[in-house]
C-alpha cells in the first residue's frame, strides 16, 4: 500500500510539472509597429532653419523655409493649411532668439512684435530632417492672451542673459527635463520640490516677477491653488544654452490651452522662466507696461 501511494503522489507530481510546461494561451497576436526613423540634423543645420524662419517672419516669405514635401503645418497645436499660418505676414520684429536641440533635431524661436497694427509674442518650433522643416508648429499669443504685453516681453528679454553656457555652469539634459516637470506638476502637486534659484525671474505673457530688480529674487510665487493638470509634455534641450522649453496644454489633453513654458538653467538651478499662453476666447487677464529698476 505504501508504494501504491508513493508512485500515486509521484505520478500527480509529473503530471502538475507536465501541465506547468505548457503554454499559456494568449489575448491575442501582437506586432509591435516599426521604430520611427530618427532624424538627422546637426546645430548649423538647425541653426539654419531658425534663421531662415526668422526672416521669412521677417519679410512674409515662407519661400525662405525649406519645408519638406509632407511637412506639417501648425499653429496653436491644430493642423492649418500652410497658407494660412502667420509666417506668411511681414512682421516689424523687435526682439527674438532661438535654441536648438541636435539630439530631438528641434529648434525653438521666441519673436515679439509690438510695433504695428497687432502686437505679438511667438513660440515657433521647427523639427528638421537633414535640412528640411518637417513641420512647423507656432504658438501665437496677443491682445487678450493670458498675461499679454509685448512691451514688456520685449523689454525684459532685452536685460537677461540667454547665451551660451561655460561648460561649468550647464545642466545635464536628463536633469533639465526632470527639473521642468516638476515645475509644471507642482500645478497638481503642491508638495513637489522644483529646482528653484536664487536670483530667478519669470516673465509670464508679459507679466514679470522681479520689476523691482531685486537681487534675490525667486520664481516660488505664482503657482495657483486647487488642481490642474498639464498633459502632452514635448521637449526640446539646448544644452549650451542651459535652457529646455516644453510644448503642453493646461488641461484637457485635446482641447486644453496650448501653452510653452522655458527654463532657463545655471549651475542646476532656474534662473529665468519664461511662458505664452493661448487664450481661445481672448479674454484673458491683461496688465500694463513695467518701469523697470
């Protein structure tokens, strides 16, 4: 009886070990899609793009722009017709500059008019692929915009400091984004720790945080109570210039406000922040010009 039930037990054994080999069924077939080809660029081709770009805005002459033939054409995070987009106006430009990201092969350019009939403050990224714009997306805020005054953007920018970095003083891409979203979370987070620093100014719209010219100022101030989501994050890093910019939308991820938000980093920390912000109804809190100290 012993060994009957000996070999019994042994028996069940091989058959659970049997039964563990076998294959589990499935939910179904699955084929991962294709990688996406990665484009090439190097920072004189990008640097190219944003020059090309900024006078065609110049001049209203998107012939300057090398578009590829399926480039896609934004502005305001909805698709256009290409006629349609602001880069065909001849603007009286007043202010810009530019970043560029070799390894996304992304280019970001802030121009701000406030000459002439309608005042503007503009966020246009490029994407390039071996010397052609693939697509062309603007964020174009003015009159009526969250915080809008081209006065003061301009005037601003003029005072700060956004050249090249010494090596000493750069931020590390990974680091650079890590520091963005946390500023961006603390809309929904308020226990989130960004990388603040001390001096560190930010120009909202046109709205700015240190027209007293303080010495030890800070960017911790401003961030709204309650919760508010900020979704389809897109980077872009220069890390000469120590600065990463982040496409998003407040809100709602399909119909949220289009929105770009720019840091600018030394030695680790914030040291200007800068943000347009589109309004869909134009209605948006307004302020007046800065005398600035």
């Amino acid at each position: 009886m012993r060994k009957r039930i000996i070999g019994f037990v042994a028996a069940c054994g091989l058959a659970s070990a049997a039964g563990a080999a076998q294959p589990q069924p499935s939910g179904g077939n699955f084929t991962a899609p294709p990688p996406d080809r990665k484009p090439v660029c190097d920072r004189a081709s990008l640097k190219a793009a944003t020059d090309a770009y900024v006078e065609a805005q110049r001049t209203g002459n998107p012939r300057k722009l090398a578009f590829a033939g399926n480039a896609r054409f934004l502005q305001d995070m909805a698709t256009i017709e290409p006629a349609r987009g602001l880069w065909n106006r001849a603007l009286p430009i007043a202010y810009t500059m530019s970043f560029h990201d070799p390894a996304r092969c992304k280019t970001f350019t802030e121009i701000v008019v406030n000459q002439g009939e309608t005042p503007y403050v503009i966020g246009t990224r490029l994407y390039v692929d071996e010397g052609r714009i693939t697509r062309i997306d603007s964020l174009v805020t003015t009159t009526g915009d969250w915080l809008f005054n081209a006065n003061n953007y301009v005037n601003v920018s003029k005072r700060e400091d956004w050249g090249v970095l010494p090596a000493s003083q750069r931020t590390p891409a990974a680091q650079m984004i890590s520091g963005a979203n946390a500023y961006l979370d603390l809309f929904s987070d308020k226990l989130v720790e960004a990388p603040w620093g001390i001096p560190c100014e930010r120009l909202e719209g046109g709205a700015y945080s240190n027209a007293e010219g303080k010495p030890d100022s800070t960017c911790k101030v401003g961030i709204p109570n309650g919760v508010l989501y900020i979704n389809n994050r897109d980077y872009l890093v220069d890390e000469e210039k120590g600065v990463v910019q982040v496409f998003c939308r407040f809100g709602n991820s399909e119909t949220g406000m289009p929105d770009s938000h720019m840091f600018r980093y030394v030695n680790g920390k914030f040291r200007y922040v800068h943000t347009l912000s589109v309004s869909a109804a134009k209605n948006s809190p307004q302020i007046g010009d800065y005398e600035l100290k």
